[in-house]
C-alpha cells in the first residue's frame, strides 16, 4: 500500500527539497505518513500527478 504513493513524495522532495514536499502535501491533502498507508489505486495516483505537474 502507497508505495507508489510514497514515491511521489520522495521525488518531490530530491527535485525540490522539503518546500516542495509540502506543496504535494498541500495540493494532494496527504501527508507522506498518511501516503505510506493510502492505496495505490488509479483516483490517487491521478491527484498526485496532477499535483507534481503544478509543482515542478
């Protein structure tokens, strides 16, 4: 669960360190914790590529 999820977090946060983590945050309503334990399901991952497209 939220591997996938998680992984958008990691992303964010090499390509622009803790500040745009918590715009992913921000933009998805999930914290990485809460990503950790969110299913990998196909509505998640849309908002978490919606928001890194707005981040980078």
């Amino acid at each position: 669960m939220g591997v996938k999820l998680e992984s958008y977090f990691e992303k964010a946060k090499a390509d622009g360190g803790l500040s745009a983590q918590m715009k992913l945050a921000m933009l998805t309503k999930m914290s990485p914790a809460k990503a950790k334990d969110a299913p990998d399901d196909e509505a998640n991952i849309k908002i978490f590529e919606d928001a890194m497209k707005k981040i980078s």
